[in-house]
C-alpha cells in the first residue's frame, strides 16, 4: 500500500538526515580513535552500495513523478495563455522536475541494487537505513505497475491526490540532496548528484506549489496490496470474528456463485451494513451514513434478483461466511463500538466485496449463466388443477435492465468514497522538520537548492 511503504521511507530519510559524524558511524579515524575500523577503499566501497540504493529511491521518485503528471494543475498565478495557441507547460513545477529527475538519474551512471543487496541485513547501521529506504522505494514501485490494474495514476487519481503524491516526491528528493551534500565531504571516493542545484530548486517549487491547495491524503489508503487470503484459526472476539467472516466471504468470491448463492450474499451484505451502521452512528456519524446508503443500494439489488436463477458456478462457501458474519454481529451486545482501525478495515474489505460483486454481475450477464424469469399474462391450461401464470426465462442482459447497471456503476464507484480528505501522517511532518534542521545546520549553509 501506498501508505506503509511511503512511511517507511520517509522514515528512514528522517533517521538518516539525523545522522551526524558520516565517517566515524563507517568505522574512520577520529579524533578520539585515531587507528580506523575500516580501511578507505571498505568506506569507498560502503559509498558506491549507498549510492546504488539511492538510484532505487530516485527510480521511484522519477515513477511517482510521471504518474501524478496528467492530474497536477499548477496553483501559482500567471498569465493567461494565449487562447489560439497550445498551452506551454515547460515553466511549470512539475514537468521541470520531472526533466531535473530523469538528467539525475541517466547521469549517476549508478547501477540498482541486486535482490541479495535488498534483502541481506548490513552490519553498519547507516547503511542498514538506506537498504531499507530503497527495500520500501521498490516495493512503492508497485503502485505504479502498468500490468497491475488497481495502480495509482492513469485515471485513478484526484487532483488533490496527485498533489500530495507531488509534494512526497519533492521531500524526498530534497531530502537526498542534503545527504548528498552531507556524505561528500565523509566518504572517500564519493561521487555526488550530477545537477543537483537544479534539481533541489525544482523539488522546492514543487513543494510548494504542492502545498498552496489542499493536498488529499486518502491516497495513504490506495495502491497495491498483496492478494487476500482465508483467514484459519480460532474465531477473532467480538468485531475481529466479522471482519474475518467479511475477508473469508471476500476470498469465497474468487469463483462466481450461483444465482441462489448470489442472492444470499447480497442479503448479508445488506443486513451487516445496517448493524455495523447503527453501532457506528454516534462515533463515526460519515462512516455510518455511508454504511446506510451502502445498505439502500444492497436492498435495491436484493429486489432487481427476485427473479434470477442459474445454476452455474459455486459460492457455497462465500454464502456461509456471510450468514456467520450475521451471526457474530448479532451476539455482539448493542454497546459495542469499532475502533478507528476496525472502521478502516470494514471500509476496505467492503470496497473490495462491492467490487467483486459488481465483477460477478457483470460478467454473467456477458456470459449468458443467469436467466431472469419474465411472467406471462396468460394462464398455464395444461392438465393442472390450478391455473398459474405462464413464465419464461431469458437470458439477463445488461440492455434489457439498466436499473441493474446502474446498480453495477454504483458499486465500483461508490458516491463520496474519495471526497473525504485525510489529515497527513506524523512520519512527514518529522521528515519536514529533519529537512528544516538540516537547512538551517553549518554543513548545509551554502546549499541553495533547499
């Protein structure tokens, strides 16, 4: 996730930027122990494993900078373009810093760290950070795979979203510079940032053309997550057995459920949106509404498959994680309230399940495996006792029921989902605060670029 592996990052960074006496934490001589621990060419050495983690991290920051691109406005003032002409956008924040990236970053000339370098544990602990900078750096990487179809960017992203991913981008990159500047001097052999004054100056506009909006951090809640899988063991107590029954019912759905299956599960669904939103209604009351329209839109699907049938596919198991979810949340006592991580996992695993169930509909309405049963105006007279209603089944198809597509639209883009904006972690207030210090320290002084 976007989150967990920007904040290990950015925390690493913070570590790193506090971190004075370069040569003495890789074994030099000092004043005080004038026989060194390691000999120049080990600290050389040292200097080029450092580097190459830091063409990781500048890797990322280049990715990270190309996938906010299409969504960034700049918030400076300037001068209306001329409206016959094509908009110039070279003078602009981001793509100066995006040309500033990829010069820094073909003129290292620094290879990548090898996977034994990303994952053996260094005996220094200053090197031991910046393995896990770049371990985080290409685990971020993920967010932005063009193979993977939940990346972040290429229509994904908000504007207020891709103005945070800017100013992490800026922050970081500001914050390689100084310790670029900082390790030149310590270590033998170092080779520093090929133009970096330049760019230093296009981080610190960015930053703060970043920050003149709003940026929205709910992109912390976004990005690549490793494939979910069924919860064994012992049932969880209390909320915890129901947000594991939810993430069982979630893996269930790998495979489509019959048409009986289906209703069960869109049942459940509904019935636990409607609890989960009364225990939330006096703490978390935006959770709770969203939660209630979540059970309305359940409810309307529950009505649009009265008359759905099929009997292809599975979802047996997914069924009977739903009805245990009932189950616990029913013998749950009425003052039981979630806790903040609770109400985010629930809000996750319910994305996820709205998602797959919007997937299912949609591809057997394609596939032709679910019929709808249409009743005829006229009686069925062959040799029974009484006379029903002649019926019919034909195949569902998205064109014969738009109030069921839009029901499918609603699922995969759930109206408010992304509106609300997050307050940013503590881990970049603590980065900003290093960069400060480090700014305002003898080593940086003459360092104009931050």
């Amino acid at each position: 996730m976007y989150r967990e592996n920007g904040t290990r990052l950015r925390q690493e960074l913070t570590t790193l930027l506090k971190q004075q006496r370069i040569q003495q934490r890789l074994g030099g001589p000092t004043r005080h122990t004038p026989v060194a621990a390691t000999t120049p060419e080990e600290r050389a050495a040292i200097g080029l494993l450092i580097r190459t983690y830091r063409q990781s991290i500048l890797t990322w920051c280049l990715q990270a900078a190309h996938a906010a691109d299409p969504y960034v406005e700049c918030s400076i003032a300037r001068a209306v373009p001329d409206p016959f002409r094509r908009a110039d956008r070279d003078l602009a924040p981001l793509p100066v810093l995006q040309r500033a990236l990829e010069q820094t970053t073909k003129s290292s000339k620094v290879a990548l760290p090898t996977l034994d370098q990303l994952t053996t544990r260094h005996a220094l602990g200053l090197v031991e950070h910046w393995r896990q900078a770049a371990r985080a750096a290409v685990l971020a990487e993920h967010d932005f795979d063009p193979n993977w179809s939940g990346r972040l960017g290429q229509g994904q992203l908000t504007l207020s979203q891709a103005q945070a991913v800017v100013a992490d981008v800026a922050s970081i990159c500001q914050a390689l510079i100084v310790l670029d500047r900082r390790y030149h001097r310590a270590i033998p052999g170092w080779r520093t940032l090929p133009r970096s004054q330049q760019l230093g100056w296009a981080a610190l506009a960015c930053a703060f053309d970043a920050n003149l909006a709003q940026p929205d951090y709910a992109i912390d809640h976004r990005g690549w997550r490793p494939a979910t899988s069924h919860l064994h063991g012992a049932v969880r107590p209390g909320l915890l057995g129901v947000l594991q029954a939810e993430n069982n019912l979630l893996v269930g759905l790998r495979t489509s459920p019959t048409a009986l299956n289906l209703r069960r599960i869109v049942d459940s669904q509904r019935q636990i949106s409607h609890r989960l939103a009364d225990l939330t209604a006096g703490i978390h009351p935006t959770c709770a509404d969203r939660w209630l329209e979540r059970e309305h839109t359940y409810a309307e699907l529950t009505h649009q498959l009265r008359d759905i049938g099929g009997l292809t596919g599975g979802g047996g198991a997914a069924a009977g994680e739903g009805a245990n979810a009932i189950d616990r949340l029913n013998a749950l006592p009425d003052e039981v309230t979630p806790g903040g991580r609770l109400v985010v996992g629930f809000t996750t695993v319910f994305r996820a399940i709205d998602q797959r169930l919007a997937e299912v509909l949609e591809s057997a309405m394609a596939s032709n495996r679910v019929y709808e049963r249409i009743r005829l105006n006229r009686l069925n007279t062959e040799g029974a006792l009484v006379h029903r209603r002649q019926t019919r089944y034909l195949p569902l198809t998205a064109s014969t029921r738009r109030d069921l597509r839009a029901i499918i639209d609603s699922l995969r883009d759930p109206a408010g989902e992304d509106t609300i904006a997050c307050p940013p972690s503590p881990d970049r207030a603590q980065l900003h605060t290093a960069l400060a210090r480090a700014s305002s320290s003898r080593s940086s002084r003459t360092n104009l670029s931050i």
